[in-house]
C-alpha cells in the first residue's frame, strides 16, 4: 500500500530560489544588480485591508511587488519579492504570528507561507485559483487556511497549508468576492462578503475509517444573504450547523448604520438616537473584541454593548432601533478609517490602523483617564501621485498627487522633510533647474482648476533666529507666487533651456508661456488641436530653441520661443501669429501587422501569379505575330474570384500620445496607447507646413521600431540618464525597463535588449513618473499605486556612504516679506479671463464715456432749444416762427 509522504516540518524553501529576479535580455551582457531597490516611501492605503502587525516593532504592508516589513523602532525597511512578478493580493498573520501568508496575482499565482521572524519561505501553496488570491484566513487552530480568489473563478480554498494539501475547492460566489474568514468561536463555519452578498458556510465532516487511514472528507452548506457591496463589513454571531436554526450576523452599511440579519432576513437597522447614523459614511470593519467595535470612514471609532446589539429588535414600523455606543474615539480631521489590526505590547493591546488618506495611526482604545492620545506615525499621499521630480543639484524629490499636497522627500536618509497643502489636488510638476535658480530650491506645481504656483524649499536654519527661538525642522516650503493659466487641469510644465521662458500646459487646450523672473509674468498663450499630454523643449544641441507639444488625442506640434517684447497683450494674451508645424499622427499599425504577416506573402504570391500570367500572355502574342497569323480579341477570361484580403484597420479613436521627446531638430520619437501600442514611432514635422486644417492631416512616421511585449502594456513614461547611456522606461503594468543605448542613439539594435523588473502593483500602478538624481547614481519612479521607489543605479557597493542631500539656504531678506497671494477659490478667472473682464470693463467705459458725451451734447442742443423757443415767444406775433414750419 502507497503510504503518503508528508512534508518535514523542519523543511524551507530558499527564498533565492522562488521570488522573481529581474529579466535581462538573453547573451545581453547586462548586469542583473544593473538597478537594486533602496527604499520604499509610499503607500497604498487605499487598498482595502493593507496593514498587519507582527510584533510591537514591526508593521507590514503591500508595496507593489513588494511586501514592506517596517521597524517601528529604527524606521528601517526589509523587503520580499513576489515569485511571480505579477503582484501581490493580500498578506495574512498566523494566529501565533509565527507564520504569515502571501497571496499573490498573476497567471495561476502562488500561495506562499513565510516563516517569522527569519523570512524564509516555509510552504507554497498551488493551483487555488487562476489570476489572484482576494483574500486569506487562518482558522483559530492555525492548522486551516481558507483563501478566496478573483475573477474569473471566485475560487474559495481551504488549505492543509503545512502539507500543501487543497481540503476543499469550491466557487465561493459567480460577482467579486473581498472577503473570506473563519468563525472564531466554530472551526467549522466560514463567512465570505462581496458584491451585493454575504455568504455563511458550513463545513460538514464525516469521519470513517479504511486501511488503517483516516479519511475525512468535507462538503459546504451555504446560507447567502442579498445586499449591497460588502467589503469587511460583517461579523457573524451566532452561526448554527444548521440553517433551520437561528443565524445572527451583523454588517455595516454605506450610509454608516448597522444591519442586524437573523434567518437570511434583515431583522432590525441599528442607528444612533434622534435617528443620527452610527457613523457620518461608510462603516468599513467590523470587529468582535468583547465587545463590538465598528471602524468608519469619518474618523470615528465606536464600541458598542454586544448583548444589546445581539438582541436588538425593531419597535415601530421604521425598522429602527436607537442604540448609543458605550465609547467612542474620534482619531482626527480628515481621517478616513479602513481597517485596523492589534497586538499587545507589555501586556496592554494596541491598535494600529490605516488611514486612506493617507496615514498609519497608533490608537489606544483602553478608554480610561489614562488613554493615550491617537498618535500618526507616518503620512504619505493617498492614491496615485501625479508627478515627480528632482532636484537639479541635490538627492532631494518632489511629488503631488490630488490629495491636495506636495512633499518633499530626501532619498539618501530616505526621510519625508517637508509637506505643504493646498485647496485642489496638484496634477503636474517640476523642479526649476540651476539657470533658473543656482541653489536648486524653486519648484512649479500645477493644480487640477488649472492654478501654478511657484514654491521655494529652503533650510528655515539658514534664517535669523529671534531671542529664545530656534528652527530645527530639517525643510520648509514657501509659497512665492500663484497664479492661473488655465480654466482646467495642468497636466504639463516645462522650464526652456535657457531658462527665460515657462511653458504650461492643460486639459483645457491651451499651452501658455511665462517670462522667468523673480516674478513670473505672463508672454501670452496659444490654442492646441487636444489637451496637452506633455510639453519639451528642445535640448542644447539643437541650433534653435523650439517646444514639442503633445496632446493626448494624436496631435504633435512644434512652436518657437515667443518674444515677449513682440506679443500685444493690450485686450488680449493669445499669440495669434505664433510659427506652429503639426503632426496628426496617422495609425500604420495594422499595415505594419499585414507586413509582418502570413498576409504580407498571401499579397506577394498574387502579384507574382498576376504578372507570370501578363508575361505568358505577352508571349503568345509575339509568337502570333511571328508567326503572321492575325490576332483576334478574345473574351476576357473569366478569372477565378479570389478571396478579398481584409482591410487595413484604422482606430475610429485615435490613439493617445503617452509620451515622447526629442531625437533630432525637425524630429521626435512618440509612444502610444491604446490600439498603436506596441512600438515607438519616428515622426518628423513637414518643412512645408501649410495652413491647412490640421484636422485633416493624415501624417505617417517615417520609421519605426517593435518594442518587445508592450502591445497590451505601453510605455507611459520615458527618461534618460544624464550622458544619455541609458533609457529608463516607465510601463502600464507597473513594470520598470531599462535600455542601454549605444552612441545615445535610438535604434532596432539598441532596443532590442534591455533589463526590467515589476515593481508596482500590474493591474493600477502604471508608472507615473521615472527620472535619475542629478549625478545619475539613484532612479526614482511613483506610480498609481501610491508607491515612490528609490533605486540604486549599478549596485549599493558604487554608491559612497558619505552622500548627503543639501537643502537650499534660503534667499536673503526672505523673513521679511510679506506672504504670497494664493489662489483659494477654484472658480477664480484665470489669466485670459481677467484681461478679457478688464477688455470688457474697458470698452464699457469707454461707452459709458461716449453715451455721457452724447448726452451733454444732446442736453445743450436741448436748452439751446428752448432758449430759441423762448426768445421766439417774446417776439411779436407777426415775426414769430411758427413750430409746423420746417425750413
């Protein structure tokens, strides 16, 4: 008899062996530590459970491909790479936390358990679902693991994890299932919530024996109740084997009241007295700690009396019942509570939880007089950041995203200095370079109501200190001017290169230009085809100064420096006779696939028949006529109907612009999304540019070049190493390339072998932003994750330990002046529509001038009149003129 062979318990895995090293081109000579993670300054809070304690000193979090294992104690970061590359779906603690679980994405992902605190991978798990684990649990006992998995199958799992044994398979829902967890009182119940369900099942055991083996096998009963989109909103109470008796279970709403549901049927809506909700918005967990305890989105957490809640029923037809909760915390402004995770630290509980606003909060929920205070460990920005850059002289960073602030970061103390907030979200910036301001402290931020402010980071020690103060913050930023461009979104700024002129670009189609001075002032604007993806100015190299302008919907157009001496902008800021070329990029995609396909010889092998039967005919014709014989017309021979070769295909859509810079005066290179992906494209401006409707162009690259596997994962961000040996590439998946370039030329050659690594999350964390520090040793990329990554170029050992970031002194006499003038009100006129207003309050003064002119004139002539009619009256009646006659 086969007697089944059980794993050691004494056996791991090496860790170098399963996680995900970076692909390198095949024979490239590339080398594999070309880039190497450093730190990890973002985080995804907006992720729905993305926090777990292992101990007081240690926090863990999903970061992209990563899991962030965070010293609370020495802020030090320690990290573990998905085995996929395909991302991670949620982590896990094993009630001894002597283990944790990681479910991964990607194709028919792995399960795999980690050993704690040695990190060392103890179990992996396959084949429980097809593209990604949702969720994980641990059965009380810590010997069941049950795991949920995504569309397509919504695979419920339960796991003998220590002999990496599937128990049970079954679908846990046919919509999205968020959740999955074990009863903490019955091993034997699971509760799983998602679309518009909560479903509570049942394993039934049923024990015999055969052959001296122990067999169990185990099947579901399901009880599923209909409701609204449930995420971690559910706490079952008391869950019976059998459905026929009563089934207790409570969940939180969207709207912030508690369900209380017996038998499938919703039995009583809990809410606060006078009808108040338990909570101002969504409640987001639910945990049984004694007593209930309800974490919600407006910053509260409340506790309420179990037995009261468990036997609440309605008492009116309203189907609610006012309860008050036994203790409430109030953890802060602008909180948005999602989840929150324990552990004990001396004896005494404590809680940490995750802000998706971006924080990690220390709460202290013992609710005595001796309740410490909410405490926020570590800020970050919430959802995707907007845009980066770096400083031009030091390894300092920028970043905005639409949580309204922008932060400064140092990527050598891998510390946050400095953070600043507005009244609308930033949505493009840049880093001034040194022409502009030597001491490398000026940044422009444009906003979402399509406001630019200009800010100054400076170090606040550099100031005069007054009698009994002292500046010992590290960073502080400085608003020196705001002003509005634009009526929308900026999504692009661009200093030129000799840094006279600013050049701003928005969603609302137009690019506007700015002289650099200490003040910025406006030189005027110009209309563009679409809304502006992203604006370059040409680089030193090139004779002239001119500005590439892309804008999303396939338009490229270039434009020289505007004079401002030259521009009237007496009743209006538009340049209207600005030398524009464009380029209307035409898809040639589909003929490129026809070229490249079995189609291409299918073509190839008609023409030849085609002209091998032209040239047998044109000999018989000779020979005809060599012959002397007449030659009569024949019919023309019915050919055989061939069958039509399918069309080009041309998107209905164009596709948008990504990105694109600069290869040469006159040319530029362009990346695309959507149905032109796959490839990047040399495009040229045509030197005779006539004014015709740049709508009815129909312009073709004239080269191109295949960029392996991007047809479903464009390029959205390209940048480049100072000397140019090196092309970065940001993906749509999250994914980081590297390009060496030979010459700093791009070429098929050059790009066909290249080093990459995924680094945000696949599915959201399209890169952002991509760009090396000033002297080329660190790479920095954000993307829609809400992750910053900063990275070693070559590897740690190049880089010397004796660098340090410098901030900027601050200008002379900057304590001294007065605060700039920001703009708060998202309705304000923007800077075209104040000269208009003005132009218009002009021109109706100068009415009202004329009106009262005409008037004064009108009135003398009036009194001259009736003084003629009254001298006309005091003449004899026989001299004087009557008022019928007319002369």
């Amino acid at each position: 008899e086969n007697v089944e062979k059980k794993i050691s318990e004494t056996f791991f895995y090496k860790y170098e062996d399963i996680y995900s090293w970076p692909f390198v081109t095949e024979d490239s000579g590339i080398p594999i530590n070309l880039l190497t993670l450093k730190h990890s300054f973002g985080y995804d809070c907006t992720r729905s459970v993305n926090l777990l304690l292992m101990d007081r000193q240690t926090l863990m979090y999903i970061a992209g491909n990563q899991v962030v294992l965070l010293d609370l104690k020495t802020k030090s970061q320690s990290y573990l790479r998905s085995s996929s590359g395909g991302g991670i779906g949620f982590i896990m603690a094993h009630p001894t936390k002597q283990y944790f679980a990681v479910g991964e994405k990607g194709k028919k992902p792995n399960l795999i358990i980690y050993d704690y605190p040695s990190l060392r991978p103890y179990r992996i798990l396959r084949g429980g679902t097809e593209k990604a684990y949702v969720f994980g649990d641990f059965n009380n006992a810590g010997t069941l693991l049950a795991s949920v998995g995504s569309s397509p199958d919504y695979m419920l799992t339960i796991w003998d994890w220590k002999q990496e044994k599937i128990v049970l398979r079954s679908k846990a829902f046919s919509q999205d299932v968020y959740k999955v967890t074990f009863s903490a009182d019955n091993e034997e119940q699971l509760t799983t919530s998602g679309a518009g369900h909560i479903r509570l099942l049942a394993l039934i055991f049923n024990h015999f024996c055969a052959c001296k083996l122990c067999h169990i096998s185990k099947k579901l009963s399901r009880l599923t109740l209909y409701t609204f989109s449930c995420k971690h909103l559910y706490v079952a109470i008391d869950l019976m084997l059998s459905w026929k008796e009563v089934t207790n279970v409570i969940s939180g709403t969207e709207w912030g009241n508690l369900l209380l549901w017996e038998g499938g049927l919703i039995k009583v809506e809990l809410c606060r007295a006078g009808h108040k909700p338990c909570h101002s918005g969504p409640v987001s967990q639910l945990v049984l700690d004694g007593e209930l305890v309800t974490v919600g989105k407006d910053g509260f957490i409340r506790v309420w009396n179990f037995e009261t809640i468990d036997a609440a029923d309605a008492v009116d037809d309203t189907g609610l019942l006012e309860v008050e909760p036994m203790n409430e915390l109030h953890v802060g402004r602008n909180v948005s509570l999602s989840f929150m995770s324990k552990v004990h630290d001396c004896g005494q509980p404590v809680w940490y939880a995750q802000d998706t606003n971006g924080a990690i909060w220390k709460l202290d929920l013992t609710f005595s007089n001796m309740t410490c205070d909410p405490e926020c460990l570590y800020t970050f920005h919430s959802g995707r950041i907007e845009a980066m850059s770096v400083s031009p002289v030091t390894y300092l960073m920028a970043t905005t995203a639409l949580d309204r602030s922008v932060r400064i970061y140092d990527f050598i103390s891998n510390s946050q200095l400095s953070e600043i907030r507005f009244k609308q979200g930033g949505t493009a910036l840049t880093w001034a370079p040194r022409i502009v301001n030597p001491k490398g402290g000026v940044i422009a931020v444009g906003f979402e109501d399509g406001v630019v402010r200009i800010i100054e980071v400076y170090d606040p020690k550099g100031l005069p200190v007054l009698a009994g103060q002292t500046n010992t913050e590290n960073a502080q930023i400085n608003l020196k001017q705001a002003f509005k461009p634009h009526a929308a979104a900026v999504t692009a700024l661009a200093y030129e290169r000799n840094g006279d002129v600013l050049a701003t670009g928005s969603k609302d189609k137009t690019v506007f230009f700015f002289a650099v001075e200490d003040k910025y002032e406006p030189i005027g604007f110009i209309c563009v085809p679409g809304p502006v993806q992203a604006l370059q100015w040409s680089p030193p190299s090139h004779v002239k100064s001119t500005l590439l302008i892309l804008c999303e919907n396939g338009f490229a157009l270039q434009v020289p420096v505007p004079l401002p001496e030259e521009q009237d902008t007496v009743s209006t800021y538009q340049i209207k006779n600005l030398p524009t070329q464009h380029f209307h990029f035409y898809s040639i995609k589909s003929r490129i696939k026809v070229m490249n396909s079995p189609l291409e010889e299918e073509i190839a092998l008609r023409e030849k028949k085609r002209q091998e039967k032209e040239k047998a005919k044109l000999e018989w014709i000779k020979q005809q006529q060599k012959s002397g014989k007449e030659i009569e017309e024949e019919d023309p021979e019915e050919e055989p109907e061939e069958e039509p070769l399918p069309p080009l295909y041309i998107p209905e859509e164009p596709s948008p612009i990504l990105c694109g810079f600069y290869s040469s005066p006159g040319k530029f290179w362009l990346s695309l999304g959507g149905y032109d992906s796959g490839f990047l494209y040399h495009c040229e401006f045509s030197s005779n540019d006539h004014q015709e409707d740049p709508e009815n162009r129909q312009d073709e690259p004239f080269e191109v070049i295949p960029i392996e596997d991007t047809d479903n994962n464009p390029i959205h961000q390209i940048s480049f190493c100072t000397n140019r040996l090196l092309m970065f590439c940001g993906m749509q998946n999250g994914a980081l390339r590297v390009y060496p370039l030979q010459d700093k030329d791009i070429s098929v050659n050059t790009l066909k072998e290249y080093w990459s690594l995924n680094v945000h999350d696949n599915d959201y964390g399209q890169i952002q932003g991509i760009c090396s520090s000033f002297d080329d040793r660190f790479l920095i990329t954000c993307g829609g994750d809400g992750n910053i990554f900063s990275f070693n170029i070559l590897s740690p050992e190049d880089v010397h330990k004796e660098l340090k970031a410098k901030i900027p002194s601050p200008r002379s006499g900057l304590e001294k002046e007065k605060a700039a003038e920001d703009i708060e009100d998202p309705n304000a006129y923007n800077i075209e529509e104040v000269k208009q207003k003005k132009e218009y309050e002009r021109k109706m003064k100068e009415a009202e001038e004329k009106k009262k002119k005409k008037r004064e004139e009108l009135m003398a002539l009036r009194n001259e009149f009736l003084f003629l009619l009254q001298k006309n009256q005091e003449l004899p009646k026989h001299m004087q003129l009557h008022r019928e006659v007319h002369l």
